[in-house]
C-alpha cells in the first residue's frame, strides 16, 4: 500500500459479542472438569451482507467471530485449552500480554505449532491489566486463519476501573469478499495486501447506531483487527480522552484534531462524555485514503440524563514498568527493512521481504541478538520499502523515541509503525526471559520475510 498522507510526521509523533453492547461485569467461560476453558478453532457462518444474501463461511473460535470475550481479573489465572478442528496446524498468540515465554504461541519458535484434531493448554496469570487480543501465530497459516476470523479479546480488569456509563469494545475489521459473498483473496494474492470493502464493527456491517442517554460516559476499548488497512478515526460530537495505548495505561491526554491512528493489532482505551442535548449527533468516523469517509459508530441521543459522574482521571499507572530507560547503557541494534527484489529467482515458499539482509520464509536459526535479563535495548527500525511497516515486539512493551530529542511519546507501544523510507527508534528493558519475536504484522508480513527473533537469558 503506497504511504498515506493521512500518517503525517505530526500523527507519529503525537500518537461473544456480536454487536455493540455494554460489556459483561465478567466474562461467563465454560470450564472443563480440570478447570480450562475450552476454545474451539473451527468452521462457522456469518451474516455479513444484507439478506436475503446467504452467510459467509468463517473460520472462529467456538465458530464465532469475534470470538469470545475472555475478561479476568487482575492477578486471575487464564486457563485456555486450544481445540483445532481445522484442516490447518495453528497456535493461540495473546497479542500484548507480557507473558511467561513457553505460552506466547508462537510456533517455530515458543511451541510446536498444534495439528489438526489436537489440543494444547495455555495456563498463565496476565501481569497487567489492559485490553489484549488472541488469535494464532503459525506460520504460514496464521494470516489467512486471522483473516477468516480467528480472533478474540481479552481484558484484565483494573482493581479499580474508572466509572462509566457504558463500557464498550469495538472489534474493528475489514472483509474482501467475491461475488458470491466468500472471502477472497488468500488463494490468489497470499504475498499482497488486502484491503476490503466492508468495514464492520464487531462483525457488524458499518454504520452502527447506538442510542443513549444524554451526558452519557462512555469508556470505549477499541481494537483494529484489519489484515492491512491503517485506520484513522476521528471523534465528532464528543472529546476524547485516551487512558491507554496498546493495554497499557498512560496520563490521560486529548488526541491531535480528536484523532487516532491504529494500525492491525492497535489498542485504544477512550473515555468520552456524550453530548448533553437530546437529539445532538456524535459519531466516530472512519477517515477515508482514497475513499470516502464512512461513518463506523452512530450515537442517538435520547432520555434521561444519568446521574453526574466525577471528572474523567488518568487510570493508575502501572508500577511494573520502568519509569526511565537508560539509554546511554542500552544494547543498540539496526533493523533494516528491505524489499526483495522482482527480478531474482522465485523462492518456496515466497519471500518477498529482508531483514538486515537476509530473506527467509520463517523464523531464523539464530536470534537477531541475546541480552541478560534487565538490559535497556533500541532498536532502529529502518524502512527502505515504499511501503508502511510495522515492527512488534513479542513480551514487551516500548517507548517510541523521538526524531527530533532525546524523549520518548509518553505512553507504551507493543509495535511501531514506520513510515515508508523512513527510521524510527524504539526502547525498552529486555525484563522477560525467552526467546521472543520480532516481526510484521501488517498484511501477514511475518510469514513473508519481516520475522526474527532475540533471546533474553
């Protein structure tokens, strides 16, 4: 995808549930005998177009897209069991949860990946409290499995979450689907990009009308889940607040011109007030490239104003991340990003991305580079693509230094996106022993070439 003007340098720098619902105080699982809760990783339908059109086969978790919203409490014990009723081996990957390195789900590299007709037991306790997400992560599968609707949120509860009104997850996505109303495009363009038409919310073709009452508080936790699209969403009608990025609690702040970029895999927190007068109009919108703007949630105003609620306050900072790194003693490495050219020979698997250099279809043999436990690290991700990337770091969390001072963004990221023909630099503590990954997640890119490792003894 060729870069969009709408990432501008100014937005870098300033960066079971089948609608939209108030969230359940606690997610309701369905434990086995031994206490796991079993998901399912098999076939199902949707109803993605207007009938009398038939449902899209989906692949989901319990047949569900999303699939089922798992929420613990902090300090909670997860216990998943992976059921795979699929013809393809996959994995359970939960994206930003800085987790004992054996369950990350990683195949090649943390597990072997999980045949079809088998099981394997994810057993964990989330350090943090955040919004997170699961879906697989084997090689070469995990993007067509994601794309046919493999993924789920996972929250972990604050000890004390803000006061709100409603408390809303937006599952954001985009489906490429043919004429008969199937999804398109993993048999054809598996190295392409994959932007599609329709756009939903929580599986739900934009837009989405929600009614509520005037005044009304409402903590949004929004996930893109897009296999390419870049969205940028903008907030009209109502202020938002931003308390998290990627999970992991920052100081409340107002974004530039009251919008967000999120690349696939972004999480925001938002909380935002409604507009006080029956019958306003608020809405989030989704910025068109080369589009039109579509409108994704609709808010209707109507009824009684609830009960006042306090001001809106930044959530509780969390006491496990460092609070400086030190920069002059971290480990420097380069990660080059680099095309594979069109005119040498075919490669199989295809490859059509380097990393410093090197064109592989998977993981390499050795790490990229291995730290003792503690040491700060930066990483320069350096784009010579003509394309957007962006780089995620398995196990951690990140400080996006900036271009132009010694500073950092203040809040944490678990990937960064680097524009094209560009370098951005990113730190963090290497605190979590493993060997963790390094890769792309846009438009599958890890399957491609943009995937390594490094190892923290």
């Amino acid at each position: 995808m060729p870069p969009s003007p709408l990432f501008s340098r100014r937005l870098f720098l300033g960066e079971a549930l089948a609608c939209v619902m108030t969230l359940p105080a606690r997610g309701e699982p369905s434990p086995s005998q031994d206490g796991f809760r079993v998901l399912e990783a098999r076939q199902g339908q949707l109803q993605l177009l207007p009938e009398p059109s038939k449902k899209t086969p989906i692949w989901g978790y319990d047949g569900e897209v999303p699939g089922p919203l798992l929420r613990y409490k902090k300090g909670e014990e997860v216990k998943i069991r992976l059921v795979n009723k699929l013809d393809q081996p996959t994995s359970l990957n939960w994206h930003g949860v800085r987790i004992d390195n054996s369950m990350d789900g990683v195949a090649g590299l943390t597990q072997e990946p999980v045949p079809p007709g088998s099981s394997f037991d994810y057993r964990f306790t989330p350090p943090d409290s955040g919004l997170f997400w699961y879906h697989p992560e084997a090689l070469p599968f995990a993007r067509e499995q994601i794309g046919r609707g493999l993924y789920g949120a996972l929250i972990v509860d604050e000890e004390t979450p803000p006061q709100a009104n409603r408390d809303m997850l937006l599952v954001l996505d985009d489906w490429k689907l043919d004429g008969q109303g199937l999804i398109a495009g993993f048999e054809t363009d598996a190295g392409a990009e994959r932007i599609g038409s329709l756009v939903t919310v929580n599986s739900r073709p934009v837009p989405v009308e929600e009614t509520l009452r005037p005044s009304s508080r409402l903590r949004l936790r929004i996930l893109n889940v897009a296999d390419t699209r870049l969205m940028l969403i903008t907030f009209n009608g109502m202020t938002p607040l931003i308390l998290a990025v990627d999970g992991q609690p920052c100081e409340a702040f107002e974004p530039m011109r009251q919008t967000i970029p999120l690349g696939p895999g972004a999480r925001f927190d938002i909380m935002c007030d409604l507009p006080s007068d029956t019958g306003a109009d608020a809405n989030i919108t989704l910025l068109g490239n080369k589009e039109p703007d579509r409108v994704l949630l609709r808010f209707k105003i109507a009824g009684e104003k609830p009960t006042p609620l306090a001001p809106i306050a930044s959530l509780a900072q969390n006491p496990l991340l460092p609070r400086a790194i030190k920069l002059q003693a971290a480990r420097r490495i380069d990660v080059s990003i680099e095309a594979v050219s069109s005119y040498g020979p075919p490669t199989n698997p295809p490859v059509s991305w380097k990393l410093n250099g090197t064109a592989l279809s998977g993981f390499p043999p050795g790490p990229l580079f291995s730290v003792k436990r503690g040491t700060p690290v930066t990483l320069a991700l350096i784009n010579h693509t003509g394309f957007v990337q962006q780089m995620r770091v398995h196990g951690h969390v990140m400080r996006l230094l900036h271009d132009l001072d010694d500073g950092w963004d203040p809040y944490w990221r678990d990937a960064i996106l680097v524009p094209a023909g560009k370098t951005k630099h990113a730190a963090f503590v290497a605190d979590n022993p493993g060997k963790w990954a390094i890769d792309g997640f846009i438009a599958g890119r890890q399957a491609m070439g943009l995937a390594t490792w490094f190892q923290v003894t």
